[in-house]
C-alpha cells in the first residue's frame, strides 16, 4: 500500500514576533491558514533590539497604520550634526517618522496575532527542526508545512537548517529616559562621528514616554567593542537639551544586520525573513517596514500556494527579498572612507544637504 504521510499539525510555524514574523503570520492567517508563532520572551515588550522607529510609508502601507496613537508620536523633521556638532535642519513636505512606545507596540503586536487566529506561545524557544517527506518536524511544535525563522541577526532557523546566515552587523545600545521632554521633541536628531559610531550614526528622539538616545557601530567580532554610549551622552547632551538629572529607565542592545547572508535565504518549506534574511537597509539600518513587507509578501505567498493558487512561496521569498544595490555602495563608502574632516567642512553645502534629504526622507531624485 503506498505510504500516506501523516497530517500536519499546522501551515506554517513562525519563529519570532516581532515585525517581520507578525507580518508573516498575518498575512497567513488571512487564508484560513493554522499559524503557530513561537517566541521565546515571556513578555514580547522586554529585551528590545529595536529603536521602534517607524516610517510614513509603514504607517500609511501596512497593518501597523492601525497603531492606536497613544502608542506613537508624529516627528517632521531631521537636525544632522556634525562631527563639531554644527549641525543642518532638514525637512520634505509631507514626509514624517514615528516614534513609538516600542515595548507596548510589541505587546499590540501579540494581542493583533491573538484576536485574528494566530497560536502564539509565549516563552516558547525554536530548539530544532528536521526534514520529515514533505513537512518539518518542529522540536516542541508538530509538524508544518512550511517553517519560516523571522529570529533575528543570530536565526537559530538558519543554523539549524542549513541556510545563510548574516555575518555583517552593526552593533547598536539605546537609552531610555522616561518622563523627559527635548525642547525640540519634533526633530529626530542624528549625529555623525567617526569616534562615537564609525560606520553609523548615533541619535537621540523624542518619543510618548520620554526620550530614547542611541548610538551603533560596525561590528567586528574579532575585534569586537561596545558602543561609548556614556562618553555620547556627555557628547550631545547640551546641545539636544537632555536635563543632566534624567534617570536611565531601560536599555537596549543588540546587533543589527547591513549585509545578505553568507547562502540561501529559502530551502524546501523553510523561508528566512526580515533580519534573518538580511532585509535591513545597510545604509541606514532601518527594517521596519521593509521586513514588514518581506514578512507580509512570505505570509501571502504560503496562504496563496496552500490554496493551490499561487507559485512556490520560497521562489516569492526570494524575488521579494530586496537587494539595496545602490546603499551597499554606500555602505562600503561608510566602512572605508569616513572621515570627520568633510562633513565638518560640506555639512551645510546644498550638495551635502540633498543627499542626506535622499537617505532621510527616501526622496526619489535618487533611487535608493
């Protein structure tokens, strides 16, 4: 009698819920799909590695345009300084970001998987799957259809199935200050240094309970330091008016990919999204909504081809991956050639000026 393979326990089991992930699981559950997502923390708002800053086109494009505005604060404009801290306003009519209470957007995040369907379990690791005839056999879980590793810039998904994994990061810690108001709370202040943060930047914003400061730096792990986030504090503190009395509420840390995985960001049932797919910006390290809609695509893709109506959804995973060509190029420029010396001396000239207005505000003069 010919071997009939047992039933699966699910479509598609999510591994991460944070934005790529949420996305995916989603859009999956839009087709009827049975959608597992597994994520280790016990509170999805704890042990962020997120700044939860937002652009208008993922406010405007995606399912986070439905943020309740308690959990968000609206910021226009861009003041970049310079290494001497002499520094330039920049602004685009009509373009804006958002700023966010980050822990309790990921805590929205999970109650939206819940009340559409979607089986979140809360302090659950991904251990290991194995390949079982036509489905993944998922240590803890069942058996799946397709495994998709939205687990960030270290995916267990990726090393335990053999598929590539991002060795180019950036190294990133943040400060929370609660309860404290910037006199310019509507600019989103960003800092190039070559001492502090080479190869980034670093940033301090306004957001609803108070004000997040930052700063991040290429990551070599053989060499590897952490970011001076208090020598860059007593560096901008003065000028973004942050009071010397605020108290540290929080922090956060962690690496942020700028580069592809070193192979395959899909295999047979198993698909890598945003961070772990490398679908981060290099240049400027935003993900947000780009592994939004990389996570949104994979959902839609599987809901899809589980229907019997659509293509392979690693073949879609792959072709909607982005490939950022132009700020890999920028990259490399940040990596070998940053220097504090011109951008003390060109930050205020109109050419300087249109090309951070590019990089901010995603200005299509030229294609980013």
């Amino acid at each position: 009698m010919p071997h009939t393979p047992p039933a699966n326990d699910y479509d598609v089991v999510i591994v991460g819920a944070s934005f790529a992930g949420a996305a995916c699981a989603l859009a999956a559950v839009h087709y009827g799909l049975r959608v597992c997502v597994l994520e280790r923390k016990t509170d999805p708002g704890e042990r962020l590695h997120t700044t939860g800053i937002v652009v208008k086109e993922a406010m405007e494009q995606t399912w986070l345009g439905r943020m309740p505005d308690h959990l968000v604060q609206r910021v226009a404009r861009v003041r970049l300084y310079a290494p001497n801290l002499h520094n330039v306003l920049l602004t685009a009519p009509g373009y804006y970001f958002l700023t966010t209470d980050t822990p309790n957007l990921m805590r929205w995040l999970a109650s939206e998987l819940r009340a559409n369907g979607v089986d979140l379990r809360l302090q659950q690791s991904f251990t290991d799957a194995c390949r079982d005839v036509d489905a993944w056999q998922v240590e803890g879980v069942g058996r799946t259809a397709y495994l998709v590793g939205a687990d960030g810039a270290r995916s267990r998904v990726a090393q335990r199935t053999g598929l590539g994994q991002v060795r180019d990061n950036l190294y990133g810690v943040e400060r929370e200050f609660a309860g404290v108001q910037l006199p310019e709370g509507d600019a989103l202040h960003c800092f190039v240094s070559r001492r502090f943060a080479p190869g980034y930047i670093g940033w301090a914003a306004q957001n609803p309970t108070g004000v997040q400061v930052g700063l991040a730096l290429r990551h070599d792990p053989a060499h590897a330091r952490a970011p001076d986030i208090e020598g860059f504090l007593e560096h901008v503190r003065d000028v973004v008016g942050l009071p010397h009395s605020a108290q540290v509420a929080g922090t956060r840390a962690g690496l942020v990919p700028c580069g592809l995985p070193d192979g395959p960001i899909t295999a047979p049932g198993v698909i890598l999204t945003g961070d772990a797919a490398g679908v981060v910006s290099p240049l400027s390290a935003g993900g947000i909504h780009s592994s939004w809609r990389h996570g949104w695509a994979v959902g839609d893709a599987i809901g899809l081809h589980r229907r019997g109506t659509g293509p392979a959804a690693e073949q879609v995973a792959r072709q909607a991956a982005p490939t950022f060509h132009r700020k890999r190029m920028l990259r490399w420029a940040m990596d070998h050639l940053q220097r504090d010396w011109p951008v003390n001396a060109l930050l205020r000239t109109g050419p300087m000026r249109r090309l951070a207005e590019q990089i901010y505000f995603h200005r299509r003069g030229v294609r980013m």
